[in-house]
C-alpha cells in the first residue's frame, strides 16, 4: 500500500491563507497572553504603595504566576500531547484569562497571588502548545520566521498592558487593568471555530480524514488519493514520556536548552517585573518608567523576527548565542547614566534579547524535538524555564530590599545572559559532533 509522507507535504508546501490564518490566530492568543503577564509589572508600583509591600515581598508576590507557570508548562505541554493542542489550548486561555479577571476583584495580598498563580496555569500551558501547532503547520524554509512572527503577539501584548496602563492606572486604578482581561474570552469561540487542530494528533488517533481535509489546506495544489495511508516518521513513539528527551543523543542539548530557558526567563522576569520600578527610583515618573516597558516589548518584537529571519538564513543556535551576548551587554549598560535616546535604545535591544530571544528559543526547542514528543519537549523546557522566571521577581526585590546601586542590579540581572551563551555553544557543538540530522527537521 502506497503511503503519503505528511511531513514531506507540510515541508514544501507553499506559504497560503492557510499559514496565514494559523498565525494569526496563534499570535492573536499570545497578545492575550502577553497582556495577562505583563500586568504585573505595570501595576507593581501602585500596588507597593496600597498594601504597604516591602521590595521581597512585592518579588515574591510576582512569583506566584511564575509558580503556576511551571507547572502548567509541564502539566499541559504532556496533556496536549495525549488529548490533542486545540483541547489544551482552550482549556489554557479560559484558566489564565478567567484567573486575571478574578484578580481585578482581589483585595489582600493572599487573594491577589492565589488567582496569579492559577493564571500562571494557563499561561504556562499555553505557550509550548501555541509554538508546536504554529511550527507544525509552517513550511519548512519559513519556520524560525513564521513561529517568531507569531511569538510577537507576546510581546504586543507586553506593548498593550503598558499602553493602557499608562492611560488607565492614573485615572480608574490597578482593578481595571485585570477586568479588560474579560474581552479576549468573548473572542474563544471564533478562535476555537477556525484554529486547526495538530494534523499528528489526528494521525496518530486514526482521524484520517480530518488529517486529509487539513493537509488539503497546507497545498491545495497537492493530490492526496483516497487509497494512499497517510505517514508521519515521528507520529508513532513514546508520546509523552519525558526520558525521550534524553534518548538518542539528545542528553546533552537538553540539558542546554532548559539551562538557557532559565537564564533567558530570568532575565525577562527580572527586566518585566521590575524596570518600572527600578527607573521610578532613579528619578523617572511613572509614566516615564511604564514608557520603558512598551520600550522594552517593541525591541522584543523586531528581535524575535529579526531573529527568526536570521534563524532561517543561518544557524538558529548561533544566532541565539549572538543574542545572549548583546542582552548581557546591553542590559549591563542600562545601570549608567546615558542620554534618553541611549538610555531607549538600549532597552530597545535588552528586549530584543531577552524577550526576543525567549521566542527563538521556543523555536529553536520545536525544531529540535520530533513531532511525538514536541509538546513534551516544549512543556519540560518552558517548564525548567520557569524556575528562571521566579528566581527572577525574587533576585530584583532581593537587591533592591539591600540597596544596592543601580549599575550593580542590572549587572546582576545581565550574569544569566553570559551563561546562557555558553549553553548554547554546547547545544550547538553537542548538535554537530552526534547529530545525525539539522536542526532544522521537524522529525529530528
């Protein structure tokens, strides 16, 4: 019996609405992701001034998303695996976006991190799930770009919740910034309506069918005989199981890669959580220090497709210990006293290193891990990732409960990127000496 290699199909297929549609919508789900994890930073100030929070205090209360992020990555990257993306992914948005509402309503501390954590859930879960389908449907020569492109939406999310927050925090107060949480639930159904589902989950569940219709979308152009069984070299395998990221060669560059998702977490964390804060104590009004973090989340923006262009014309890891290297630099200099237009641009180019370079790292991972163990692979990594991410909020309360000067925080938030560097010398090295393929094939 002839058979159709499904990943061949989706490899070569041209760029259609399809692809277009699939990003979108994927992006569309990380801006209200993005928005919901980013709000904490924006309100910190406000809020250290109304309960009275001491500098640990207000980090450990920013931890407690991160907390929930852990989690949900692990939990919801292997569950998505088992019951397919589009199930997880709804399950994700209504627990994160129902969560922040609730926040809006909280009116002690306890309350407060009780609904962050359980909108770290969500948020966690969504995120390796959002980049598998989006790298699994995306033509081969376009795969860093698209899933970068797509990863954006994170970012403009950062961008919306400090936009608004310069608008809404002084006028209606910090509860309204969670209450705008509720507009992206009105949108669920027409997102669910129209996202596909993973065409190697139908596969594997014997869907064909399904699996046809969608792949008929991929390539319109392509015949897909009725006749034909339809293939997928990683389909089949130990979905699921964690120590098949260990196997087969790919100790080494996991170990890697969950090291530079910690140090690139903490260090977006550490920026996100405490940039307003740290300039309103060098002087800046808070609009001024809000205007940092849209800043911050523009650079990530043109870093993540600049990056992801880069990644598709070049080596993806090199490109990644490039980045490093300028975010350790860049965020270094941001302690010095430097003209605005220095001082911007140099926030400019810390987010699109670290945040920037968070999303290349997504890509970089999906690309790394075959399609059977994708979501596994992203959740573990998103998940020991997230260890970064509660170091972070913890690490900048720390230093600023000690008052330490300025340049000494940034520095202490730039030592990750160094690290992180190395990792990926390792990842890219350990690749080349027992890789039998390029990272760039989905079935690696």
């Amino acid at each position: 019996m002839k058979k159709i290699d499904v990943h061949e199909i989706i490899d070569n297929a041209p760029f259609t609405r399809f692809h277009w549609m699939v990003m979108c919508l994927c992006a569309l789900l990380l801006i209200f992701d993005g928005y919901d994890l980013f709000i904490y930073g924006v309100v910190l100030p406000v809020l250290m001034k109304e309960w009275g929070l001491t500098p640990l205090e207000a980090g450990a209360l920013g931890s407690y998303a991160l907390f929930g992020m852990m989690f949900g990555a692990l939990g919801f990257g292997t569950l998505a695996d088992k019951i397919g993306r589009k199930k997880g992914i709804a399950i994700c948005f209504v627990l994160f976006s129902g969560s922040t509402v609730l926040n809006g309503f909280a009116s002690s501390p306890t309350e407060f991190g009780i609904f962050r954590f359980l909108a770290g859930l969500g948020c966690g879960g969504l995120m390796p799930n959002v980049v598998a389908l989006m790298n699994e449907y995306a033509p081969k020569r376009l795969r860093s770009t698209l899933v970068a492109i797509m990863f954006s939406g994170y970012s403009v999310g950062g961008m919306l919740s400090a936009g608004l927050g310069i608008y809404m925090l002084p006028r209606f107060g910090w509860e309204t910034m969670f209450f705008a949480a509720a507009v992206p639930l009105l949108l669920l159904p027409v997102i669910l309506w129209y996202l596909p589902e993973s065409v190697g989950f139908l596969v594997r569940q014997g869907r064909s069918e399904q699996a046809r219709a969608l792949l008929k979308r991929v390539d319109p152009a392509r015949e897909l005989p009725a006749d034909e069984v339809l293939e997928m070299a990683d389909a089949k395998g130990k979905a699921a199981s964690v120590l098949e990221l260990f196997r087969d060669g790919r100790a080494v560059r996991t170990l890697s890669i969950w090291t530079a998702f910690f140090c690139c977490l903490l260090m977006v964390y550490a920026l996100s959580s405490w940039l307003p804060k740290l300039m309103a104590n060098a002087g800046y009004s808070l609009g001024s220090s809000l205007s940092f973090l849209l800043v911050l989340n523009f650079g990530a923006v043109f870093g993540a497709i600049g990056g992801g262009m880069l990644g598709d014309r070049m080596n993806l890891p090199r490109v990644l210990v490039g980045f490093f290297i300028a975010a350790a630099v860049s965020i270094s200099l941001l302690g010095f006293k430097t003209p605005m237009p220095v001082l911007y641009g140099l926030i400019a180019i810390a987010g699109a290193t670290t945040i920037g370079t968070q999303i290349l790292l997504y890509a970089c991972a999906a690309q790394f891990y075959g399609l059977s163990i994708r979501s596994t692979g992203l959740g573990w990594a998103s998940g020991i990732g997230r260890n970064g991410a509660i170091v972070g909020p913890l690490l900048g309360g720390a230093l600023l409960g000690i008052n330490l000067p300025l340049q000494l925080n940034f520095m202490a938030f730039a030592i990750p990127g160094a690290i992180a560097a190395i990792a990926m010398v390792i990842f890219s090295l350990s690749g080349r000496e027992s890789a039998p393929v390029r990272l760039a094939d989905p079935a690696a």
